[in-house]
C-alpha cells in the first residue's frame, strides 16, 4: 500500500527510532507499504519515520532506476565501521520536496542489520548504497539533511 509521505517539519521526522522486535505479519506489512511508498515516489530509499512509523527500519534500492529492482529491506542498522575518507555528494529527501543538499558521506560504510525476515546480515556499502544507507540511517535517528548540508 502507497502511504502518504511526511514533509518536514513534521514531527515524526525528529523521532529516535525504535529497534524492531517483531516481524510478524504487521511488520511484514510495515516492509512491503515502504517498498511500495519508495518505488510510487521514485525514491531510492525511505526509513519508517518518513511515513510514520517509529521502528528502526528502512528500505533502499539503488539500482532501480538504471537498471533491475533489487530492493533491500534494512533493520535494526548500525554502521560498525567506516571510511576515513569522506566525499561530498548531492542528495534529495523525499520529506524535503525539490530540495537539493550538498551533504559529507564516507566513502563505504560497513553495515549490519537485520533482513525482514530477522537474519543478520553485514555488508560493505560503496559509493551510493553507503550514501542511501546513511541518509536513511538518519532519518531513523531524527535527523534531516538539512541539518549538515548546505542546500543547493
């Protein structure tokens, strides 16, 4: 199911996410409305926050758009380690509608985290999966773009 998608300055952006401890059928439902919320805004990724809901997960695909959907579904992340080496990229959120910010990243990030089916996982992420993954590990921690980059 499409869900609607909170702009800021709502308040459920500014939420510290829970950790998910159930993935029963609700969850499972929580997983698939974000897949579809993401995909029917052409996002590359979306947390829980973003259509209010207050549990540590989110979903990312960045792919899609050139190639084949291969869509992850992220819980319980943390990044265990990171590149010492920083870049400066271009992001858009879709909770800041046509916006565009400059924002500092590592370059790879290693992240573990739970699939939607409760199996830990733990991946390095290059290049963009490492920016969509952080940007969205934000969002799961109440912050926005806007509060480290320089708008466009």
């Amino acid at each position: 199911m499409i869900r609607e998608i909170h702009e800021a300055p709502s308040d459920a952006l500014r939420v510290a996410c829970t950790r998910v401890a159930e993935f029963g059928d609700e969850f499972q439902s929580l997983a698939d409305d974000l897949l579809d919320t993401m995909y029917a805004a052409e996002g590359r990724g979306l947390a829980a926050p973003q259509i209010g809901d207050d549990r540590r997960v989110f979903v990312m695909d960045a792919r899609w758009k050139t190639g084949d959907k291969a869509p992850i579904v992220v819980v319980n992340p943390e990044i265990v380690e990171a590149a010492p080496m920083q870049t400066v990229g271009e992001e858009a959120c879709l909770s800041i509608p046509g916006k565009v910010y400059r924002v500092q990243r590592p370059l790879w990030v290693d992240l573990r985290w739970m699939s939607r089916s409760g199996v830990l996982t733990t991946e390095r992420l290059v290049g963009q999966e490492a920016m969509i993954a952080c940007h969205e590990l934000d969002h799961l921690d109440g912050r926005l773009i806007l509060d480290h980059g320089t708008e466009v």
